[in-house]
C-alpha cells in the first residue's frame, strides 16, 4: 500500500511526503488539469487516505496538524474519502472510544470546512464541485455531518471529567462546531438541499435546533464542569464566531439556555479577557448584552 511502510506511517519521510502532496492538491484546486491526469490523482489520494484512516484510527492521539494535512490532500477525492469516514464514524456513535471519537471528529472537521476566523468561510471547492454533482452527494455531506453531531450530542450525558479522553473529546467537539457553524449553520450557499436542512426554521431548515442544541451544550460546560483554559477558549472562539451572524443573534434573547450562559460570563469577565483579541472583546460583549432579556 502506498506509502504504508512495515505496517506502520511512522517513518521520516511521511509527513514531508504528506507535505508535498498537499502542495499538489492545492495546486489542481486553482488550476485543474486534464481528465487524464485528475483521476489518477484522485485514485493515489484515496490510497493515501484510505490507507491512514485504516491504520491511524487505532492511536490515542495524532497531531492535529498531521490530521489537517492529510484531510487537505483527502479533499482531492472527496466524495470516496466522505464515504470512508461515514463508514469509520457511524459504529463510533455510540462507542466510548473517545480517542478514536476525537481522531475521527477532527479529521471530519479538516475535511468539510476551513478555518472559522476572519471572514465567513465558503465550502472547500472541492468538496463544493463534489455536492453540484447531484443531490445524493449532498446526502452524503449531511450524513457524515449528522453522525459527528451524534457523537458531540452524547456529550449532553457525561459526568466523568477526569477523564483526560472525555475532556479531549470536549474540546475537539467545541472546535469542530467553531468549525461547521461558520460555514452551514444558517446556511446562504448556493446549495438547495443545504438551505433546507441547515437553513432557519421560517424556510423550513433546522437551523434553529442545532442553534439551540449548540448553546445547551455550552450552558452545560459552563455551569456544571470546572474546565480548563484551553476549553474555555474553545467555548469563547465558538460563541463569538456564531453570534456574528444577525439570524443567531435575533434568536438569542428567547433562549434560556443564552441567558444562563450571559450569566456565567457577567460574573466572570475574565474568561473573555484572557480569550479574545481586543476587538473582538468589544464585538462579544455587545452581543452579549444586546441580548439580555
């Protein structure tokens, strides 16, 4: 297998191989090439991911940014590649593996959005060209989505936060929501199906629930579990990136579950502080107290 080595990724050279691939996928992204030479790049990514899904899931912990490399160069092949991770993720609902939870939950998040900061980001092209191809590619986004919230959704029910896996998973299902939300809550693509099912409730969308469901599992961290910093800027960068959006904050001031969390952050200022860039402070707590009932 390509690049599978003694049964084993851990050689030198991986990653800087990992490297230049990527450099080759990026590089069709902007300019594509010929029919020819597309699908036998598409067939040697799939290897290369195929390959590291099988082999990696078994690790307790794999660096992020290997992870975000090897989902850049899976992009290349996207629809396989989502096929891969509905096969690996769906058994993984409701296992209490949570490393393999974590691997498989970032992995997804690399693969379908890009980074949350800055400006909105758009639908990876490839992943775009994929979902234009026909509906039943979008099923298939939506299927890989909905198992991953599956798996954050069972964090609704933990107790345990000694538990080193169980908090890395926590903070992993923080940033993948950053992640997704910026780019599908709400969603203003170009794709129907997408508008329908991550859309607001007035066009039919369930927006509005996952909305609802994000800000319970905030209220429940924030209240019930004394958390580390690194969670709690997971939890900051989330709440900041979705309340930029006017379709998230018209709603705020009619949950419950806001306004608990308006609270946590009253009383405590100093988790903002410690968070958020300057400008963003001011961004953030205008919103939050524009919201208060």
């Amino acid at each position: 297998k390509l690049l599978l080595l003694n049964g084993s990724y851990e050689t030198e050279g991986f990653e800087e191989l990992i490297r230049v691939w990527l450099l080759i996928v990026n590089k069709i992204e902007e300019e594509p090439v010929s029919d020819v030479v597309f699908p036998l790049i598409q067939s040697l990514t799939h290897t290369i991911f195929s390959n590291f899904v099988d082999h990696y899931l078994e690790y307790d912990t794999i660096d992020s940014e290997l992870l975000e490399m090897v989902a850049g160069v899976g992009r290349a092949a996207i629809g396989q590649n989502i096929s891969i991770l509905v096969n690996h993720i769906s058994p993984l609902v409701d296992s209490v593996n949570y490393n393999q939870q974590n691997i498989i939950l970032t992995l997804t998040g690399y693969l379908i959005a890009d980074g949350a900061d800055g400006e909105v980001p758009d639908i990876p092209l490839f992943l775009l060209y994929y979902i234009n191809s026909g509906e039943q590619a979008a099923v298939h986004l939506i299927t890989l989505t909905s198992s991953a919230f599956k798996i954050i959704h069972h964090l609704q029910v933990v107790e345990n936060t000694n538990d080193m896996a169980v908090m890395g998973l926590v903070q992993t299902s923080f940033w993948f929501l950053n992640r997704w939300s910026r780019t599908y809550l709400f969603c203003m693509c170009r794709v129907p199906l997408l508008q329908k099912v991550y859309g607001p409730q007035e066009s039919g969308g369930n927006g509005n629930q996952i909305l609802a469901f994000i800000l319970s599992l905030v209220r429940k961290f924030l209240l019930q579990f004394t958390l580390d910093p690194s969670d709690y800027d997971a939890i900051c960068r989330l709440l900041f990136n979705i309340t930029q959006t006017s379709n998230v904050r018209s709603l705020l001031p009619n949950s419950e579950d806001w306004q608990s969390i308006i609270q946590v952050f009253r009383t405590n200022p100093y988790l903002i502080l410690d968070k958020l860039q300057k400008r963003d402070i001011r961004t953030f707590v205008r919103v939050l107290f524009t919201s208060v009932r």
